[in-house]
C-alpha cells in the first residue's frame, strides 16, 4: 500500500517530493571541522538521507569538544575528531554513508585543490579568512557551491556563494493563471455558450466567479472599444456591473462576494512579469551547447514558444482554484484549463527536443516531467548569480559603501558581522581570538578597537561608528562555542543546504547574522 | 560506552575538568549586554548546574530541547510526553531508531541523551501534562514546551500562569513556547501576568482548514472534499462504534477507496494514499532542520534566562526560511482582558431578547477565547451545565429562554469548558 521509506520520510516529501527527495540521495557533501557547528548541519541532513558525507578535519578530541558537540564522547578524547564525529554521524541514518578525512582542512586546501572537485557542496565551518579565501577561489572556479558556516559566541553568520542558482519551484503560496483579459479560444467559447438566464436558482448560486468575471468582462469591453476598466471610476462601475447580475431568488451570493473580491484579477493584464522576461532573454540560453543545463535549454524553449504559438503568453499554469461551483460547472472549467496548459507543455516539449537534437543531444536527455514542472512555474522561476567571497573581500569601496549604510542604523545586526571580520584581523596578528585563552579581558580591548577602525578605514568608512559595548561583548565571547548557537545556525544552514539541493524555494542571498541576544537574524547581500 | 569513566555521585563528572570552557567564558565575565543582576562567578555556574527544568514534549523538538540543554550545562531536567515512536518520526527525531518504533518518547530520549552527555540526569514520564498537578510543575525553575497541539497549550499556559502567587516570587515560572511548520516556525517567552501569554494571542493561530459541510455534502470539486466526505460522513455511518483512527492502515486504505470512488464519480482527480492520510490526521510537514533552529532558539532563551548572562529576548520570534531567510521579532501584548493572566472579565454583548443557546453559539464564534463545550453560570445559579447529568437535565431547558428572564444587565457570568483548568469571567451588557 505503501512502502516504509515513504512512510519513513512522509513530513519532509509533502515539501520537496519525490523529485527532491532523489536530487538530496544524490549528493555528496563535504564539511570542513567537524566543529559543533558542522556536525549540527551534517546532522540535519543525514535525517532527510542525503546521498553522502564527508567530514575533513585534522585535530584531535579536546575535553572543551565534549561541552558543545553532541557527536562526540568521553572515550573519544585524545582521538580524531574527523574519525569520531563520522562514527557517530553514521548511526543516524543507515541509509546513509559517512566517511572521513584526518587531514587539516587548512593544509588539503593548499596542498590538494583538485580534492574538493568530487563534491557536489562544501561547508566550511570556523575555518580562518586566509583558508576560506582560497577555498572559495577554488569552489567559484570548478563551480561547486560553497556554504560558510561561523558560530561566535551568541551569534552566528552564514554566507553562500555559487555562480549561479537556478530555481522551478520557488512554491509560492500560490500559482495563479486565469488569463480573464486574454481567453484562449476554448474558454471564450465556453462562456459564450453559457446561457445564464435558463439556470435555476440553485445553479445560479452556483456558477464559477471565473465565469461571472468573464462574462462580465466581455460585456465591458463591447461597450469600451475592448480596453479594461483602468481608472478607479472605471473599475467601481465594473463592479456595478457585476453586481447587476446578481438575482433576487437567489438566496446565496458567495460565488458573487468571490467574483467582486477577484474583480482585479480582471483588469490586471496578462503579461509576463520583468524578471522572468529577464530570465528567458538570459545570455545563459541563447547559444545551446551540449552542456547548457536544462534549465536554460528549457528557459529558450519558452521563450522561442512565447514569440511564436504563445503569442506573447507564458505557457498556461493550468491551475484554477478552489471556488463556490457546482462539481460540474468547475470540473469543466478545470478540464479546460488543464487541456490548454497540456497543449502549451505539449508545444515547449517540442521546442525542448529540437533544441537538444541540433545541440548534440539526445532528445529524451531532458525529462517529460522536469519540462511541466517548468511550464506550470514558468511565472515564478528565480535565477540567482551570488558575488564572490573575493569581490566581497577585495571590491573594498563597494562592500563597505553598503556596510556603511546599514552601519548608521545602531541597532542593525551588520555590526556583528563588522565585529567578526575584526576578530579575524585580530587573529591574524596574534594567532588567537580576543579575550580567547586570557584572563584578563581588558587588555584585547584595545587592540580590537585598532581592527574595527582598520577594517572601517579599509573600506573607505573611517566615520562610521561601532559602540564600545559591542566591542567589549565581543571580546567578553571571546571566540567561544555556545551549542544553542551551533544548533540554531546549524539548522538555519541545513535548510539553506536542502533548498540548494533540491532547487526547489529560495535560498538566502547572501549574508546571514543572527543575533543570539536579541534572537534575530538579518540578511545582506555582500 | 564510557564504563571505565568514574561517574562522581553528586552528578559531577571526573577527567572532564574544563568540558564547559565555553559556557563558563560568558558565565565568568561581565559584560555590557548582560541583564540587570547578573553575578559572574561560580554561584551562577552552580545555579545553572542545579536548578530544574522541565520540556515538555520529546518530539521533533523535544529531542532537540533535551540535547540542547544537556549541552548548556543543565543537568537536571525533567520531560513528559505520551507518545509512542512512529516510523514516520525518523526523518528528525534523532534521538530514535528504527528498533524504537513502538516505545515511549520520554524514555528513549532520556535514555540517549543521559549515555551520551556524562553528568545529566533526564527524568523522563511517559504520560499526559494533565496526569501531573501544581505541585509537580512548582518544582521546576523553568518549562519549556516543544507542543504540536493548542490544547496542551492551553492548558499548560492557564495552569502555570494560575499557579503564580505574586506573594511567592518561587511560583514564578517562566514559559518557553516553540513551534514549527515545514520551513517556518516560532518561538516566544511567557512570564506570567508580565508579558503576553499564550491565551492572549490565541487568535493568531491558524485554524487548520475545513471544508463547509454542503460542499463535502453536495457539490465536491476538490479530492479533499471527497476524503472529508468519507471521513466525516461515510465512516460514522458504516462503523457508528468505531473510531477512525489515523495511524492506522486498514481505516485509512478503507477511506482511500471511498473517497476514490466519489471522485470518480465527479470527475474528479488527485485522491491518492498519501493525501488521504494528510487530511484525516491534519499532517503538519516536518524537518530536522526547522526543529533544530526553533528548539535551539527557545534553549537558548533559557540559558539566558537562568543565568541572566545577556538578556532575553522580547519576546517573539517568527522564522520563516521558504524564501530567503526571515526573523521577525516582537513584542507581544499582553491583553488586558485576557481571561488567563488578564484578571479581568470579558465582555460579551447580547441582545437579551435571544435565548441562551444564542449566547452559547456567540461564545464559541469567538476567536480569542475558542470555547468548545462551555458551560455557564452566574454568581447564584446554574444557567446551563454539562456535567453531571442530573444537573445537564436540569438546565437544559434553559437553552430555550430568553437571556433577560435568566440573569441582570452587566451581570457577571463564569464559563467553564473541558478544554481550560480555569474559568473565565464574564459580563453580559444588554443591547436593545
């Protein structure tokens, strides 16, 4: 009836699907420290089967280790922390496969590049700035997703960065695409054989408000040389109009109060939103070879249907919405929908084989169902292009013409980010976080001071202004690893991480910071 | 595991001297974000190590809530949760594995995390919030709830809050309330009759969805109204003794072939096994990830709150991770008129022409106070009362009267209902 792996992972397939669910078992990720924060994130993600692991970290188990990671025990002391998170990561899932690396991160990034080509993701958990840097010159050079990852005592900061992520089901609440101020044919006929006036009053009641604003639509523009109600005039009389239909035998009025509560959808005009005319006009799908991803080959599919049998439409949704009807009347309206948005698919699948056939592939080498997923959401697909870490990093006056801006707002979380990237100029000269390993606090107070100027000066921003509480409570974290932190960035990121892998809703573009004290996260786009 | 480490009796761990240095980095330094009365040094390390606390629920986040404790440096913590393991709760519960199928929650979530963290102690009790009485929850410094259902909320809520004797500064407890639905979630702080609870913002609550019953009835257009039909309707009709029960297999097949053969009927497409389930047992999806920001989140307010190291959060935080990431954090207010921490009555208006049945049906419309099956009456006499029998008789027939024959204009009214440990007060103001 149904099998135990559905039933096993039903909460998390009723989100993603079949279709999702297969995208995350074929990934292979990788984590860099198996640090509380890392394993946290590899946790939330062997649950949900992910394809693969593996954890590259080079130390060995400190008493400290046992106080924030749930993945390890007293009897690892001593040991590979890469060996003995891996050992217990392994028990969550058995259909899962972990495996590990006793190497430094830092030393594999340098000495073995070409290492981190056979992953589909990376994560790098508290890795220094030097490191991180050059692993993600290397991840933006072969093309692999890179999710950073940072616990600082009450706060966390995450930041993704891929070339480019592209998204089909972005699921938005909801997917409308009822096309009232442009019928196709077989709609307008159906409306225009509908003889309102031999209905009963219980059929009346009953009638789809799709239908009602048709009707009342076709009505208007006889009488208005075809054009929609525009003005705020105009559209108060349409709803006159509406209401003019309304019969006095007829006790209920619900499909009436729908049609006057959609009446917008009436004079709002068919037409493909900016930024998906942004995405099929895209360089990505003008010259198909055959390593184009699909999503670009299906992207010039529709556009080339758009110009010719579209007539300037996306492929219809084919969706139509729950409403006050008689079974009959919405299945028939339904059916017409979904036949149109058939032969619509229909056409795109045509477009979508003939692009691939002339660009060296194999007809099929695109799925029947990845192409109706895309015509049902070709409204509401997403195209993401990140900046670098090393733009962030080295395009010093734009990434601080932004951090200033948000600066001038003493209660914005961008301080904690200002903060964190101050500590790491700390630890580059001291070879220790502040107020980390020492008795005495006071004494980093100043020389971190000196790195948040610095840090300021360097992006061109000397003016702007970071408290001396805030400087003190950095310092008073002093780099410390609280486990609430690991565990609420951790899942933050694995939900990042899933929406990546399946490409299905919206990652974050592209700075997370969560404020721990407050209990709030901001997102930028450094 | 760990046989050859020496457990220390006071629940202290030996070899293990410096496993709480993070912690401890914070807990032994001042700070400017601190709250008002905070004491580093080792009196707060020893508070936090002691004092207890209770999470109720060992689900999704109650897992969550137990290793994130046991991890904050809590070590004596209490969990109550009536469940039994289901397969379908191992896609995040992670303290669970298959072979746990079938066994209490509590217990196995205890059992883990107490073998994996040395020094904890997890007292877990396999039943209902309700079993437990004031004495029970007096003893706890602070409760954290990891609930999928408004009634336990409910009743937790009304119950801590009712146990707060502003006399006794002891029976203060604060509550930590988390929640999640697939990609979003929330957590929020309670303290009682200082900040809003749970009572006050019942409106807020999604309703899960229902369908108007002539639409199950008559005219069907969607695959869930073909299931509610056979849910609802057929199902009380062929097993009239019989309960439906969700879990299990047979019923729900049973409803499957029901429901399909209606929608074949109308034409109709989409019934499938997994939808059928979804909408008989109302399946809120679920992952690990959300769990894990949500339970942290509300541990990490605990840990704030019993060692004021920083100060809390104020006092609702809403997560919502399907586009992009987004945190709102508010802060709820508290109603005046809330019939748990408020203290005053609320009001209802009435036209007193209109019988009590009419006064019943306005009382139960009511969003902020969602009444099931009250029963009423004034500071004399019983108007209508459900329980015992005897007396359900006797006051049925003051259904049928009219609510000026019954009681004064302005009079105060107390409405009890199964589903709160506490009455509501309320005055009826006539209109004409």
């Amino acid at each position: 009836m149904i099998d135990r792996r559905t039933q096993k992972y039903d909460r998390q397939l009723r989100l993603w699907h079949a279709h999702g669910q297969s995208a995350l078992e074929n990934a292979n990720v990788c984590l860099l420290n198996g640090s509380a924060v890392g394993t946290e994130i590899l946790k939330n993600l062997i649950l949900p089967a992910i394809g693969s692991f593996t954890v590259v970290d080079g130390k060995a188990v400190e008493v400290a280790d046992l106080g924030n990671n749930f993945f390890l025990t007293q009897e690892c002391l001593g040991q590979s922390r890469a060996k003995c998170v891996t050992q217990l990561l392994n028990e969550l899932n058995e259909e899962v496969e972990g495996k590990f690396l006793e190497e430094d991160p830092t030393v594999l990034i340098e000495a073995n590049p070409s290492y981190f080509q056979q992953y589909s993701l990376i994560i790098a958990s508290q890795l220094p700035t030097s490191s991180l840097l050059r692993l993600a010159d290397i991840c933006w050079e072969t093309n692999i997703p890179l999710v950073i990852v940072r616990t600082y005592g009450l706060f966390g900061y995450a930041r993704i960065a891929v070339r480019e992520h592209h998204i089909v089901e972005t699921h938005p609440d909801q997917i409308v695409d009822l096309r009232l101020d442009c019928p196709f044919p077989v709609l307008r006929d159906m409306v225009q054989g509908y003889d309102i006036s031999q209905l009963d009053s219980m059929a009346y009641g009953h009638i789809p408000y799709i239908i009602l604003l048709l009707m009342c639509l076709e009505e208007w523009k006889s009488v208005h040389d075809g054009k929609l109600p525009l003005t705020s005039t105009e559209r108060s009389q349409f709803k006159d109009l509406i209401r003019s239909k309304q019969r006095e035998d007829v006790g209920e009025n619900q499909n009436f109060e729908e049609a006057l509560a959609a009446a917008y959808r009436a004079w709002t005009p068919t037409k493909i939103p900016s930024h998906i005319q942004d995405i099929l006009q895209d360089s990505a799908a003008d010259n198909i070879t055959e390593h184009t991803p699909t999503f670009w080959v299906i992207a010039r599919a529709v556009r080339d249907f758009v110009t010719n049998e579209g007539g300037g439409y996306l492929p219809l949704a084919g969706t139509v919405p729950d409403m006050h009807a008689d079974t009959e009347s919405y299945v028939k309206l339904q059916t017409i929908y979904r036949t149109k948005a058939r032969e619509d698919c229909a056409a795109v699948k045509e477009r979508v084989k003939s692009i691939l056939v002339s660009s060296g592939r194999s007809q099929d080498a695109v799925s029947e169902e990845e192409i109706e997923r895309f015509c049902k959401n070709a409204a509401y697909l997403k195209v993401i292009r990140y900046r670098s870490l090393k733009e962030e990093y080295e395009q010093c006056t734009l990434t601080g013409k932004k951090i200033g801006n948000w600066l001038s707002d003493p209660d914005d979380n961008i301080v904690f980010y200002v903060l964190v990237r101050a500590a790491d100029l700390f630890y580059e000269r001291m070879q220790r976080y502040p107020g980390a390993g020492i008795e005495n606090v006071d004494e980093d107070i100043s020389p971190m001071r000196q790195c948040v100027s610095e840090l300021l000066a360097q992006w061109d921003r000397p003016d702007a202004a970071v408290s001396d509480d805030l400087i003190l409570e950095i310092v008073r974290a002093g780099a410390s690893e609280l486990h609430t932190i690991a565990a609420l960035q951790g899942g933050i990121v694995s939900q990042e991480i899933i929406k990546l892998l399946t490409r299905q809703y919206v990652p974050l573009n592209n700075t997370v910071v969560f404020n721990g004290i407050k209990s709030g996260a901001s997102v930028y786009a450094l | 595991m760990s046989e050859n480490m020496p457990v220390q009796s006071n629940g202290g761990v030996a070899d293990l001297e410096g496993r709480w240095r993070d912690i401890y980095t914070y807990l032994e330094r001042p700070g400017p974000l601190a709250n008002d009365g905070f004491e580093p040094g080792d009196q707060v390390k020893e508070f936090l190590h002691t004092l207890k606390i209770l999470v109720i629920g060992a689900g999704g986040l109650g897992c969550e809530l137990l290793k994130d404790l046991a991890l904050m440096g809590f070590t004596d913590i209490h969990v109550i949760d009536m469940d039994t393991i289901d397969i379908s709760n191992l896609n995040r519960q992670f303290l669970f594995r298959a072979s746990d199928v079938g066994k209490p929650k509590a217990e196995v979530a205890a059992n883990f995390v107490m073998k994996r963290v040395p020094g904890v102690k997890i007292t877990p009790y396999f039943g209902k919030i309700q079993d437990k009485d004031e004495e029970y929850y007096n003893q706890f410094t602070i409760i954290i709830c990891g609930l999928d259902s408004v009634e336990a909320r409910r009743w937790i809520n009304a119950t801590v809050i009712t146990m707060f004797d502003e006399e006794d500064p002891e029976t203060f407890k604060p509550i930590i309330d988390g929640g999640t639905e697939g990609f979003k979630g929330q957590s929020r702080i309670i303290l009682p009759r200082m900040s809003a609870c749970y009572e006050c913002s019942l409106d807020m609550q999604t309703k899960p969805t229902t369908y108007p019953m002539c639409t199950i009835a008559n005219t069907p257009r969607l695959p869930e109204h073909c299931i509610e039909w056979a849910s609802v309707l057929e199902w009380a009709k062929e097993f009239p003794d019989k309960k439906l029960d969700g879990d299990d297999p047979e019923h729900i097949k049973w409803l499957l072939d029901k429901a399909s053969a209606r929608a074949k009927e109308f034409n109709i497409t989409g019934v499938t096994y997994t939808l059928t389930q979804g909408v008989v047992k109302n399946i809120i999806p679920a992952i690990a990830s959300t769990n894990a920001i949500v339970a942290a989140s509300c541990a990490n307010e605990a840990f704030k709150i019993a060692t004021n190291c920083a100060t809390a959060m104020n006092n609702y935080m809403m997560y919502v991770g399907d586009q992009g990431v987004y945190t709102y954090t508010f802060e709820l207010q508290k109603k005046e008129d809330c019939p748990v921490c408020g203290g005053k009555a609320i009001k209802v208006e009435i036209n007193p022409a209109h019988t009590l049945e009419d006064l019943m049906d306005l009382l139960m419309d009511r969003k902020d106070i969602q009444l099931k099956k009250p029963s009423l009456r004034t500071g004399t006499k019983s108007l209508y009362m459900r329980a015992p029998r005897m007396l359900e008789e006797a006051t049925r027939p003051n259904l049928g009267k009219q609510i000026r024959e019954l009681m004064e204009d302005g009079e105060e009214v107390t409405v009890t209902d199964e589903t709160l440990p506490i009455s509501i007060q309320m005055t009826v103001r006539f209109t004409e």
